[in-house]
C-alpha cells in the first residue's frame, strides 16, 4: 500500500512521534516508553512513518533509531498554502465590501441627520416667529 504525508499527520500517536525524533534521534524503546500503548503498535505507526517517508530507521548496535525525515512535510506546507491565499482573497474581498457598506451607512445618517436639522429649524422658526398678515 502506497502512503503519503498525509496519512501519516492524520494520526495524533505519529504527530507527537513526529515532534520527539525532530529535535534528535531516539531509539525505538524511547519513543515506546513515551506512550501509553503496546510497543507493536508503536512499532505499526512507525512503520506508517517510514513509509511516508517522515523518519528513517537506521540500525546503530542493538538499538533501531528513528531519525525525522521533515522535508516531505513540505507538501502539507504547499497544499495548506493555497488554500490560505484563497481564503486570503475571499476575506480580503469581504473586508472590502463591509467598508463600502459602512460608507453608505455614513452618507445616509449624515443626508438623514442635515434633512432632519433643517426640518427641526424650520419647524421651530415657524413656531416661534411672528406671523406676517
């Protein structure tokens, strides 16, 4: 079965994998010790590691070492990237229609509010002036 990046991010057990062995290579029991499940399962989300090609194991003595492989990881970069810049434009365009609409509000409350002062002083004037015969 052919796996990529993906498959293997979509785990938190191999996410928190990932994080230990990218500031330095550990062997295999370490990573176990680490968890709170049997050591073959730990074994099976390593192997999905390696297929995705996130770490490499290399034997050194007894003790089989995980070391991160990160570089892949650039595909998840490049994939969240475009939508990032999709999301950007639409928000950027949203933004642009909200400030428009917020013009409008403006230019209607002070056409509103001058007819309203001009209505207001006309009624008082009318009310309080002297009536010509």
């Amino acid at each position: 079965m052919r796996r990529d990046v993906f498959q293997a991010i979509a785990d938190p057990t191999r996410r928190q994998i990932i994080n230990m062995i990218a500031h330095r290579s550990l062997h295999l029991n370490s990573v176990a010790e680490k968890f709170d499940m049997s050591r073959p399962a730990i074994s099976k989300h390593i192997k999905i590691l390696a297929q995705c090609g996130l770490i490499e194991i290399r034997q050194q003595g007894r003790h089989r070492y995980c070391e991160a492989k990160l570089e892949k990881l650039n595909q998840v970069s490049d994939w969240v990237e475009q939508y990032r810049k999709f999301w950007e434009l639409k928000l950027e365009s949203l933004d642009n229609y909200l400030d428009q609409l917020q013009k409008k509000a403006k230019q209607k409350t002070k056409t509103s509010s001058r007819g309203i002062t001009r209505a207001g002083s006309k009624t008082k004037k009318h009310v309080t002036g002297k009536r010509k015969h």
